[in-house]
C-alpha cells in the first residue's frame, strides 16, 4: 500500500468551508479593529466574527456530538485552522483558547462534567472558554517537584467546597466580551501548598459570574493584536468540589496533553501566515520593478528566495499535518511530533517571513504592506503556549532521558515512548 497524502472529501470539504469563511468573512478583521487603541477594545470588536464562526460550526467542532458538537478530528482542525490564519489570526486564537479551556473536559471529565460544562457551547451563543495556565512569575516550572516554586495558585478543600486564590497572565479569552469574564475558565493550581505538583496539580472550572474573578489587567502585544491577554486574579473564589477535573496530580497529564494538541494547529497558523506573506511577496515580485527595467521576480537572487520560502511552507504544512494524523493516530498520549512541529514551525514562520521582508525591502517594514503586521504576528509562536525553549528542555530532552524512548517510532506512528 503505498503512502498517500490526498485529502478526502470531508477534509476537503473542511478546508474550502475554512478558506472561503476566511475570504468572505475574516478578511474584515483588520478593518474592525484598526480604530481602537487599548487591547481589551480590539478583542471585543471581534465579537462579531467569532460569532459567525458559532454560526459557522467552528466552535462545535471543539465538542463531541453527544454533547451538542460536531467534533472534528485534529487532521481536520489543522486543515481549517492554516486557512483561517492566512486572512487572520486572532479570531483564530479565541477559537483556539476556547478549545485550550475546554480540552480538560472534553478528555478527563467525568459524564456529569461533560454534560453541564460541554453543552452549553454547543449552542448558537459566542461562549469563550480559557484555561488559566501562566503564573504572574512564568509556567515553565509548573512541574517542578519542588512544592516552593512553580504553581502558586492554590485550590483549598472546604469540606464540598474548594476555595481558589491566585492570580494569573496571557489568559487568553478571560475577559470574555465584556470584562466581567469568559463563560467558563478551566484553572491550573494545585491543592496543597506542602505537596509537589504530582501529588497536588489541578484543574478547576469556575463559571462566569463566581465572585471573587476579578481582570485586573490587559497585556498589549505588539502582534495579534486582538488577542487579548489578561491577568486574572482569583481571591477567595467559591466552587463546587465536583468542578474538579480528575483528582490533585493529575492536572500534569491533563496540561501536557492539552498543549500537545495545540501543538499541530500552532503549526498549520505558522503555514497560514507564511503563505500570507509569500502571497504578497510573489505578487510584489511579478509587478515590480523597483524603478528598474524589469519585474523583481526576473532576477535570481529573487527567485532564490522565493523558492526558499515556498520550500519553508510545503515541509511545515507536512509536518503540521503528520502531527495531527499521528495525534488522532496514537490519542494523543504521544508528545514528541507534536512539540517537534510547534517548535520547528513556528521558528521557520520568523526567518521565513523576514525573508519575504527582505525580498519586499523597505517598505515590507511600514505600513504600506501587510508583511510587517505578519512578523509581528509569528514573532509570538516561538514564545507562546509553552516557550520553545522550555520546550526543548521540559518536553524533548525530558523524553531523549526516558529508558523507552524510541527514535524510530515516529516514523511507524508508534508512541516514541512506553510511558
């Protein structure tokens, strides 16, 4: 049997849906938010389109039917998700988040969970999930063994009660449309403060409208600009104890399994924008001539590059499809290919796009192309979703050390890994 890379017809089906959403739809994003200056006010001018993406089923696509939804394999998610970046990225990075909040649910949650925390984003309503992960002092050492560092939000058991304080950054989502909080925000803590995270990491679900969620802040970024991303702080915060994903030590499975699984669509929203600006770049080539006799694509050293970065997109979008084939494949218990995707994408995006700058020249560093706005929108893939070094070291490396790790297993779609 030989190795095939055509689409179906549903996965085709799922990409011509996505890039004609994109043409027709997300192609007024930029337009929307350009008259407004704070972050919180560009994400709530996305409201509108996010809720086009509910009327669209992209939402849906995050929960399984049983649930309201219509769940789409990671396969067919990655598909979407580079199309929808190559128009925008930040209506993309809410649908993205929602998914991150709800992801916990969706694989550990009990049926009760499910039920009552999956089926109201079912629904035609623009519901935004979260999930609380980014300490205010950093998340790489949210696994750290020792109890004295690393998660320092903490969920105190009160007979059936568990009470949260803590606070927390780059929350995407958590505002929600309004300020006052995103309908639901699956939180990171840890249940003990004595305790290391593997006997006391958490995840908790609070509900819009608990008191004591307060946003206390927004972060600017230089790129996706409207993405919002606040700092939350949880004072006091009263749940239920059966808001509880799992019992104290398995939040560690449930945080690297999630990040995992954005690992692949991170990588299709890398292929998305470089496409975008190797777009604008070959047209920029074929028309013009830079006051010169002859169009820019008619010299070598730009066809050089032009080729470089088209070579750069075809062997992202590969690997960014084999991540998610082999996720769905292996359910998502293996992280090699997919923390390789993330961190080889996302830091290809960046050379790839300052390439398309450079053939451009001066003016793709202005206002006057789209290919500025493109580099500072890839300049936050290497460093967001877990940092690509942090990544090496606490997700790579960390599996190169294991006794079972197999190097070869990759290429058979076996777990890389026994563990």
């Amino acid at each position: 049997m030989t190795l095939d890379f055509t689409l179906d017809t549903d996965q085709m089906a799922v990409r011509t849906q996505a890039r004609e959403f994109a043409s027709t739809v997300l192609s007024g994003v930029d337009d929307a938010i350009a008259p407004f200056g704070k972050p919180e006010e560009r994400f709530y001018a996305l409201k509108p389109f996010f809720q086009q993406m509910v009327d669209a089923g992209f939402v849906k696509a995050l929960i399984p039917a049983e649930y309201g939804g219509a769940k789409f394999t990671s396969l067919q998610f990655v598909l979407a998700v580079e199309e929808i970046a190559r128009v925008d990225v930040n209506v993309a990075s809410a649908v993205l988040g929602t998914g991150l909040g709800l992801y916990p649910i969706v694989n550990f949650g009990t049926e009760e969970q499910k039920r009552r925390f999956l089926t109201p984003f079912g629904g035609s309503e623009p519901r935004l999930a979260a999930i609380a992960y980014t300490e205010v002092t950093g998340g790489a050492n949210y696994d750290s063994p020792d109890p004295k560092v690393g998660v320092q939000t903490f969920a105190r058991i009160e007979g059936d009660e568990i009470v949260l304080n803590g606070a927390k950054h780059y929350t995407t989502n958590a505002s929600g449309w309004d300020g006052k909080g995103s309908d639901l925000i699956s939180v990171v803590c840890r249940t003990d403060p004595a305790l290391p995270p593997q006997e006391s990491l958490a995840i908790v679900v609070v509900e819009r409208g608990t008191p004591g969620v307060e946003i206390t802040g927004m972060i600017d970024t230089i790129g996706h600009r409207a993405t919002n991303s606040p700092r939350v702080e949880f004072k006091d915060v009263r749940v239920p104890l059966s808001n509880m994903i799992g019992r104290p030590g398995d939040g560690i499975t449930m945080v690297k399994s999630a990040f995992s699984w954005t690992c692949a669509p991170i990588g299709a929203a890398c292929v998305g924008r470089m496409r975008a600006a190797f777009e604008y770049a070959y047209e920029f080539a074929k028309t013009d001539s830079r006051s010169g006799p002859h169009p820019v694509i008619e010299y070598q050293n730009a066809g050089y590059m032009l080729a470089d970065i088209k070579m750069r997109i075809e062997a992202a979008r590969y690997l960014s499809w084999k991540a998610a084939d082999h996720f769905d494949k292996t359910d998502g218990q293996d992280r090699e290919l997919a923390n390789i995707t993330k961190v080889y994408a996302s830091e290809l995006s960046v050379q790839t796009v300052y390439d398309a700058m450079r053939l451009v020249g001066v003016d793709g560093y202005g206002d006057k192309t789209p290919i500025a706005a493109i580099m500072q929108d890839v300049l936050c893939f290497p460093v967001y979703d877990g940092g690509n070094m942090g990544v090496r070291r606490r997700a790579l490396h960390e599996q190169f050390m294991e006794p079972s790790y197999d190097h070869l297993a990759l290429a058979e779609n076996r777990l890389s890994t026994g563990s």
